[in-house]
C-alpha cells in the first residue's frame, strides 16, 4: 500500500480520467489534428486499463512492476506519434528504427489490454491477422495468400497513420460513442436510472412477469444509448435481475431475459448505439432515414421479448409485482430526475432530427442534463453535489477503456483486410459458395456476421461487417439499407449466442448461475430477431418504405409472426400435446413472417389452431394482480 501512495496510480487514474472526460467534450467544438486527437484518445484509454490493474490490493510485486512498465510503453509509443504527428508523411515513407520499434510496442500494448478487458477470444484474432500482414504471402491464393508487404509499409499502415489502430474504429470511438457513452453516465449521476426502472414498474409491474418485462423496458430506454449490450446488462441488470429472481424467475432465466432486451437495444431508434450515424454515413442517406427503417424490426423484437415473458410467466403460473412495490404517478416523477431525462433525451433527438451533427446534440444533451439538475437542485434548496460530480466525470472513461482498447485491435483488423483485400476476397467467396440461391447467401452471410462480431462493441460490429460482408449483399442487388440493417442485427446476435455470447455472460455472472443454461434463454428470447432480417430484405413495407397499404400488411403480419414465435417457443411444457400444438404455432409464426405471398391465410389458421388449448389454459389460471403466486 505504501507503493501505491508514493506512486501514486490512483491519482494518475482519476486524471487521466477527468483529463480524458474533458478532452471528449471539448474536442467536439475545436477538433484537433487526427493524429493528435485519436493517439491521445485510445492511449489514455489504454493507461485507465493498466491503472485499474495496479490499484488493486491484491496485485503481486511482480505483476505490479509489469503493469507499471506497460504503462510508460503506452505513454512513450502513442506519445512519440502525438510528438510527431505533423511529421507522419515523411516518418512513413522514411521510417526511423525507434518508429519500427514503438509501433510494435504499441501493438503489443493493445493485446494486452484487449485480453484483459475483452479475454484471449478477440485477443487472438487481432494477432492472427498481424501474423497474416507479415506471413500471408506464404499461404496459396484460395487460402487468403497476398503479394507480401515490408515492414516498413505495415507498420506505416498500422501505426503511422489513420488506417489502422488510429483508423476509422478509433474515430468513430472517439466523435460517436464515447460521447453518448458519457451522455449515459450523466444521466446516471443525476438519478435516470432509478426514474427509468420506476417508471418501467410503473408501466408493465401490475402484469404477471412484471419485473422482466421492466427489464425489457428499462433496457431498451437505456440500450439505445450505451452503445454495448454488455455495458447495458451490466448497469440495468444489477437491478432488474435480482428483482426477477425475487418473484420467482429462475436464476438462468432472468439473466437470459436481460441479455435479450439489452441487445435488443442497441437495435432501437433514436440512436441504435450510435450505429444510426454510422449507417447513414456509409450510405450517404440521412439519420432519419435510417431511424425511419429501423423503427419497426426494432419494436416488433421487443414485443416478442414481452410477449415471451408473458407467456414464460404464465406458464410457470408467476405472480405480478405486489402493489405495494409498485410506485405511483407521482414517485415516479419525484424528485426531478424524470424531467432531467425528458427534457435531455427530447433535447438530443430534436436537435438531430434539426439536422445537427450527432457529436453537438450529445454536447448540447450533456449541457441539458446538468444545467437541468442544477436548476432542480437550487429550486429544492438542496446542496450540489460537487465532489460526487467530479468523481463521476474522473471514474466514467474506466468503465469505457476496456471497449475502447478493444476498437484499437479491431482498427488493426481493419486496416489487414483492406490492405490485403482479404475483404473483397471473402465477398466473393460467399457469393461463389451460394451461386444463385439468395436465401442460401442471406443464410451464410448471417453465420459469418454472428461469428465474427463475437466479442465486439456494436459500433465496431457494424463497421467490421459493413466492410466485410455489406459488398457481398450489395451485390446482390439487395436495397442497400436492408442489407446493412441484415448484417447489424447478425453481428449483435453474437452477443446471446453461445459459446461467447457476452451479454448473456454478463447476464449469468449477475443471476450467479451457469452461463450456458443462460445463454440458451437468452438465445429464445431473442430468437425474432434472426428471422426479421430476412424479412426485411424481402419486404420493405417492413422497413417503412412502398405504399402505406404494404406496411400496414407487414407490420401485421410482422406482429402476429413475432407473438407466435415466443409463444410457441417460451416456457416448460408439460406433455406430448402441448409440444405438438407448439409445433403447429412455430410452423405458425414462420408460415407469416416468410414473405411468401398467399402464406397469411395459412399462417392464420394455423394460430388459431394452435391457440386454442392455450388460450383455454390461460383463461381456467388467470392471476389476479395482487394474488399469490400459485
């Protein structure tokens, strides 16, 4: 402990933190030179990653004096390109030893804070690719072969410049989700979270189910804004997971609920993880364009969410929340908090329906949000919470770091498949693999997607699979924001499913129950939203485009398709006839969500078959509110 007070890391922590919370903001209104403004960022970013590691109390001599020695790599190799950045062309082109050797240095830096924040899984993929940059000329043409590179043009092409770990990943880190990442934060320190859950049990507690479906509620307004389902689970789940085990949700049930909803809203309008942004980038259409399309796959996945925990708490014959848990009106708006996040929230979509650049409407949503709280707070007679204030503002990048570590590796991914052209290459090989069967394409590149945003924040998701597997749909001649919705909903459905799934992770570690049992649930709840895409790209009434009558029809068909599937798909069964009228209600869901014309008749029919008995069930066991549980 003495070491700690000579050295000192926590203090380093706490100013690298605020340092870093402050440069954010400010680099908004007066942006610096790329190659000033992204070093500095994703390297104070890795120094919080091996800060929090040395103040921990239980840190040997040893693993200390390494974290202390990672900390001075970081400082002297994004440094000497912060130093030198007007220098960079020429450094490039004429690359001095200390430049081939602190790139390198930074390399490492960034595997090792990506193994300690995100695991070995995304650690090694990173170095996979580094050893393909250097090795791949070895490797047969089929096999991703390339014509080989120097050293000196990968490290220029990794370090040197925007293209690889200061690249587009970082940028984007740096303008769009760190930013409403704080935004999140501020909110939280004014007390939205707890406005949030109580406005949710206000809303959905008196119904059976009611704390999951406050878990679908509260994550979906959180979600949209976090930018990382794993970041959502942890924040919302801390509190709505015990309360579901408290009304007698299984342990790998209730986490697997809110790994469902936490996803679910980084799919969610007005901000989708500040994927909304990116997407109208990479298309050249508007924000509301995307928002627009987005809207409805994002609202029916959360009513088959709801509908599942309904249908889950029926089937277990659960109690809603007791009255007396549930708050009124009046509570739920209480104290300001509400209004504080109303007006913030408004704020920030009025201002980026206005057309404004999404990194000012989070500013200005920040200015809101705190302005807002003192007002409340002077009109109350209360005293400001100044030391809490700058605790929150030096502690928030920490809990931000991991991610942004993590976008630095995936930038180096990056830059390896557009300098190789490995990114066109695997294109091709899915467009080759499916010949003319569009279906049999759809379905692999939805596999390729899951598998290779296992592990990634959802911005870096999307920019990954846009590069990847976007040119492959494009090709298709599938409508372009189809096809980039098609490949944003498969790279975050690698966040419910098993073997990494780390939302349902975070969900299981929460509930402390096993993670497989919890990402199977998870998987279930979320099932809709490995069929909405294939909807959408085929329909695009689906995406709110074509004649009203032809949205109306989708949403309908959409509505009843997404009920069916969790009712038939949620919950224990009790015998062979159930599971035979659940089958006939699965066969249900996909004959009306298949946008195969004349499939509606049947596809009714086939519901109203199947629902029959459970309707009569529902109707001989319905629970009251304020009864117990049966």
């Amino acid at each position: 402990m003495a070491r700690l007070s000579i050295l000192g890391p926590e203090m380093v922590f706490r100013a690298a933190g605020l340092f870093l919370t402050a440069f954010a903001l400010w680099n908004v209104v007066n942006p610096l030179d790329p190659l000033i403004e992204r070093p500095l960022f994703v390297g104070l970013l890795i120094l919080i990653v091996y800060l929090q590691s040395m103040m921990k109390p239980e840190r040997s001599p040893l693993l200390w004096s390494l974290d202390l020695v990672l900390v001075l790599a970081t400082a002297v190799s994004y440094g000497y390109i912060i130093w030198n950045a007007d220098l960079m062309e020429d450094l490039s082109l004429f690359m001095p030893t200390e430049a081939l050797v602190l790139g390198i240095v930074a390399i490492v830096v960034i595997l090792e804070a990506t193994r300690r924040s995100m695991g070995w899984a995304l650690t090694l993929l990173v170095a996979v690719f580094i050893v393909y940059i250097y090795f791949g000329q070895h490797l047969p043409g089929w096999l991703g072969g390339h014509t080989g590179f120097g050293a000196e043009r990968i490290m220029g092409n990794l370090y040197l410049s925007t293209s690889g770990m200061f690249g587009i990943i970082a940028y984007v880190m740096l303008k769009y989700v760190f930013l409403f990442y704080l935004f999140g934060k501020f909110l939280e320190w004014t007390g939205a979270l707890e406005f949030i859950m109580n406005l949710a049990l206000a809303l959905v507690g008196r119904y059976r189910g009611g704390p999951a479906m406050v878990a679908v509620v509260s994550s979906g307004l959180v979600g949209s804004i976090s930018g990382s389902a794993v970041a959502n689970v942890m924040v919302t789940g801390t509190v709505t997971i015990p309360l579901m085990k408290r009304v007698g949700f299984q342990p790998h049930v209730a986490g697997g609920i809110e790994a469902a909803a936490s996803s679910g809203g980084q799919f969610m309008p007005p901000v989708m993880g500040a994927t909304a942004f990116l997407i109208a980038q990479f298309l050249g259409i508007s924000y509301l364009e995307v928002c627009k399309a987005a809207l409805i796959p994002a609202v029916l996945y959360f009513i088959a969410v709801l509908v599942g925990v309904y249908t889950y708490a029926v089937r277990t014959k659960m109690s809603p929340v007791p009255a007396e848990d549930i708050p009124s009106w009046r509570k739920v708006f209480s104290g300001g908090s509400g209004f504080t996040f109303l007006i913030s929230f408004s704020m920030l979509v009025a201002l980026l329906l206005l057309r404004y650049s999404a990194a000012f409407a989070v500013l200005y949503a920040i200015a809101a949000t705190v302005a807002c709280y003192v007002v409340i707070v002077l009109f109350q007679r209360k005293p400001l919470r100044i030391r809490s204030f700058v605790n929150m503002v030096s502690t928030a990048p920490a809990g931000f770091a991991g991610m942004g570590s993590a976008a630095a590796g995936v930038g180096i991914i990056v830059a390896v498949l557009l300098l190789t052209g490995l990114a066109g290459r695997f294109a091709t090989l899915i467009l080759d693999f499916g010949g003319a069967n569009v279906v049999l394409i759809l379905i692999l590149t939805m596999i390729a997607a899951v598998g290779m945003g296992a592990g990634m924040p959802t911005t870096v998701i999307y920019i990954l699979l846009a590069l990847v597997l976007g040119p492959a749909l494009e090709k298709l001649g599938i409508l372009p924001i189809a096809a980039h919705l098609f490949i944003f909903y498969g790279g975050l459905m690698s966040m419910v499913t098993p073997p990494v799934a780390l939302a349902a992770y975070a969900g299981a570690t929460i509930a402390e129950t096993d993670f497989w049992r919890t990402g199977v649930q998870a998987c279930i709840f979320s099932l809709s939203a490995y069929f909405l895409p294939f909807i959408f790209v085929f329909d695009h009434g689906m995406l709110m485009m074509g004649p009203i009558e032809g949205i109306l029809f989708a949403i309908f068909n959409g509505l009843l398709g997404v009920s069916l599937l969790s009712i038939a798909l949620v919950g224990p069964a009790k015998d062979k006839a159930e599971y035979a009228e659940r089958a006939v209600l699965f066969a249900a869901a996909v004959t009306l969500l298949l946008p195969i014309p004349g499939s509606t008749p049947l596809g009714l029919l086939l519901g109203v078959v199947g629902l029959v008995r459970p309707v009569r069930r529902w109707l001989a066991a319905r629970v009251k509110p304020g009864e117990a549980q049966a």
